[in-house]
C-alpha cells in the first residue's frame, strides 16, 4: 500500500511491470553499491590518513632529538648535516625550527606556510591554501622541545598532503565511473531479466486474446510454467472448461428451448388452421379451445419454471424456512400420490424420521418431482420406498425406486435443464425440467442431490439439506 501510494505521488503508478522490476532492481543494486563505496572510501581515507599522521609524527620526533642534540653545544655542521637527513628521509615533510626566542633558527626552503597558520602547540591541523591554480593540503604540527627547565625549542611542520588527496580524488573518480557502469549494466540486465520473467504473462495474455465463443478449446496449464504462474494457468483452463460447459449447456438449453416451444406452438397453430379451414359446429370450436388451453398451459407451466430456476441462478429466490417433520412431509406426499401409484400398480413405503428447517413449499416441490418421476419409470407391480434419516448437522430425503434403471452415461446430465433420457424424450407434459429444480431448490439451502442407478435395477435419488438453512 505503501509502495503503491508513493508511485501515485510520483506519478509512476502507469509505469510497466517490467519498468517498476527495473526501476526497482536498479535502485536497490544502487543503495548498495554507494553504500559499500562509500565504505570503501571513507576506510581508505582513514588509513591513507593514519598513514600521513604516522609519518609527521615520526618525522617530528626525529627532529626533536635533533634539537635537543643541538643545545649539547655540538658543531654547527654536523647538526645541520643531521638535521638535512632527517628533513630527507621523509620527501613531503618540511619544517623549521624556532628559537626560544621565536626567531627562525633553521627552516627547510620548501615551507611557505605562514607561522599564523600553525597550531600552538600540538596537533595536528589540515591546512590547505592555493597555489599555482592548484589546492594544496598540508597537515601541520606544532611540537614543543624542551632542552632546559627554562629553554623551550618548537618545531614547526608541515607535512605535504597533495599526493593522499590526489589518490582519495583518483579513487572516488575511478569509483564514479565504476558505479554508472555498473548501474548501466544493472539496468539492461534487470531490464532483460524482468522481460524474460514476465514472458509467461504475455503468453497467457495472448492465450486469453485467441478465446472466443467459437473457440474455447484452448489448454495453457499443460506447459512448463513457472512455479508462481502455475496455479494461474490451471485457474484459467478451469474457467476456461467452466465456460465451455456454459457454453454447450446455453447452446443445449436453446436447442431444447426451442424444440419444447415449438410443439405446443405448432399444436395450437395446427388446431386453429384446421378449426378456420371451413365453418365448424360449435362442438368443434369447442374442441379446438380445450386443445388451445390445455397448450398454453403447457406454456405456462414451462414459463413459470424457467422464472423460477432463474431467480434460484441468481440467488433472488428468497426462502421462508420453518421447523420441518421429515416423517410428517414422506407421509404428506405418499398420500397425494396414493392414487396415482395405485393407477399404477406401485406400492409406496415411508421410514426414519428427522426434524429440520427448510422452506415447506420448495421442498414439497423437490420431493413431488423426484416421486412423480419414480412413478412415471417404475413398472407396474414395483415399488418406491421414501426415506429420512439424519447425521450429525444434516438430514438425507431418499426416493427410490426398482425400476428401469439409468444408463451410466445419462447420469453426469440428468440434472442438466430439458436433459431427458431419449426413450422419454416423447412423453407428453414433461419438459426435462423437474430434476433441474430439485437441483436449484437443493443449492438454495446450501444443500445437493445426488443420484445412483444400476440399469435395469432402479434408480435412488438422495437429497441432503443441513439441519439448519443458513439464509
């Protein structure tokens, strides 16, 4: 969140994915790089520093003892012979000597260094001055030299930086190009890498570009993705077959749709053109209305079905749940259908008991449809039993029935909208919609249906629910 609010105030938040790795990956490599330059730097200049302080000190010291050698009353030659070696062993350091007085006693000719700049006594002190357009850097030292209780000699010295200086501007010279060109490479290869990495991504993106309705066939998951790109690949070919079956189940339900209408539609133009082909009695105007009604019942009936399975698709169907008897409902609908299993010659049985809460009317209308069902395909002299029993926080309404049975390859679409198995394909007044609505009715409890057949030996419809509907 962070990040992304400080892009926005940047105005870099439209920036590419492969811009911000780049532009990231870049600025992090530079943080670290000056830092350890930095480090690098700043270690060298400590030492080059300790070094230069060394050497002063060491030169200073020499000197001292040349002083002090000098109020012994030794000969004047050999001091200054002495005092010349020690100024040479050491080619940067240049010195004078002063008197007790304050007069210059002896002074190396390369010292132009005025007295105002040394320090009192001790040290050292950075001085720098220019000369010749140059800056030159001398660290200075004031060194007092005692030779009596009341005679105090002080040397004054200087000690030449410009060469420590030159290799420190050397050095963060060599380093400032050190650095762009490791930024530079930084970039192409952060740039190359970032490119390289999101290649999959563009992949997908065209994967996605190539679908259409008429081309949903299209796998990515099978290739070697990466391992974060993974799931994103087998998330897209599950919506991908998650849209195809919508797709084939839309392009069937149309199909279905439209063979469903166009029978009673056909029927009702059919009776009506032979009704007007010549003048009828009117016990035949008579005929042809109850022909009329009974199809626009049929239209009726199919309309009022799809409204309902629509609104349960998108959750506008709104329950009214209340403390329901599983033994008592079994009981209800073995009673209303009682004549029509007896037409049949099917006996009917009902067991187990379970209490629950669902919405009375949508569960009688599940239960009708799967008994109703378990009749029309039951054989004369069978028999369908009608369970409940419940377990743990959910309660299972079983119909079943011994009759003919389903084919296994029926059974994954037997809850498809207008799936009818083919030999039932011609049965007057049934669309293929009632187990669809066991099915919506079941989602909209938060509960399933499931069937198991054996062809030829009966089939058995299952309904769970939860005990308790969760609106």
């Amino acid at each position: 969140m962070y990040l992304n609010h400080v892009l926005e105030r940047l105005g870099l938040h439209r920036l590419s994915i492969v811009t911000r790795l780049t532009l990231f990956f870049t600025l992090a490599t530079a943080a670290i790089l000056f830092t350890v330059s930095g480090l690098l730097y700043e270690e060298l200049s400590r030492q080059l520093a300790a070094k230069d302080l060394a050497e002063l000190t060491q030169g200073t010291t020499a000197l001292s003892e040349t002083v002090r050698e000098l109020a012994n009353e030794r000969d004047s030659d050999d001091w200054r012979r002495e005092w010349a070696e020690n100024i040479a062993r050491s080619r940067r350091l240049a010195a004078r000597v002063l008197t007790p007085n304050g007069e210059v006693y002896v002074a190396t000719p390369n010292l132009a260094i005025p007295a105002q700049a040394f320090p009192l006594e001790g040290g050292p002190l950075q001085y720098g001055r220019r000369h010749a357009g140059e800056d030159d850097y001398y660290l200075l030292m004031t060194l007092p030299v005692e030779v009596h209780p009341s005679r105090v000699w002080h040397i004054e010295a200087a000690l030449d930086l410009t060469q420590s200086h030159g290799i420190l501007r050397a050095y963060k010279d060599r380093l400032a190009q050190l650095l762009l060109a490791a930024l530079g490479i930084t970039a192409l290869t952060g740039w190359l890498i970032a490119r390289r990495s999101l290649l999959p991504l563009t992949q997908i993106g065209s994967a996605m570009h190539r679908i259409s309705a008429e081309e949903l066939s299209g796998r990515i998951g099978d290739r070697p993705w990466p391992n974060e790109l993974v799931e994103l690949a087998n998330a897209f070919d599950a919506m991908l077959e998650r849209i195809e079956a919508a797709f084939n189940q839309l392009h069937r339900f149309s199909a279905d749709l439209a063979h469903e209408v166009r029978t009673p539609v056909n029927n009702l133009l059919a009776a009506a053109s032979v009704t007007l082909a010549r003048a009828r009695a009117p016990a035949e105007y008579q005929d042809t209305l109850e022909t009329v009604v009974v199809e626009c019942e049929s239209l009726a009936r199919m309309v009022e079905t799809m409204l309902f399975l629509a609104r349960a698709d998108n959750a506008a169907e709104i329950l009214h749940p209340e403390r329901m008897s599983a033994a008592e409902e079994l009981q209800r609908q073995a009673e209303f259908f009682e004549a029509k299993a007896a037409e049949a010659q099917i006996s009917m049985s009902c067991s187990g008991h379970a209490l629950f809460s669902a919405d009375p009317l949508l569960i009688r209308r599940a239960l009708s449809n799967l008994i109703d069902n378990a009749i029309r395909h039951t054989p004369p002299g069978g028999q369908i039993c009608l369970l409940a029993s419940e377990c743990d926080s959910v309660v299972t309404l079983t119909v079943r029935d011994d009759g003919s049975g389903i084919q296994a390859e029926h059974l994954p679409h037997l809850f498809d909208r207008f799936y009818r198995v083919e030999s039932a394909r011609d049965e007057r007044g049934h669309t293929g919609l009632g187990l669809a609505i066991v099915h919506s009715i079941a989602s909209l409890h938060g509960g399933s249906i499931r069937v198991s057949s054996q062809f030829g030996c009966g089939s058995t419809f299952t309904l769970t629910l939860p005990k308790m509907t969760i609106l």
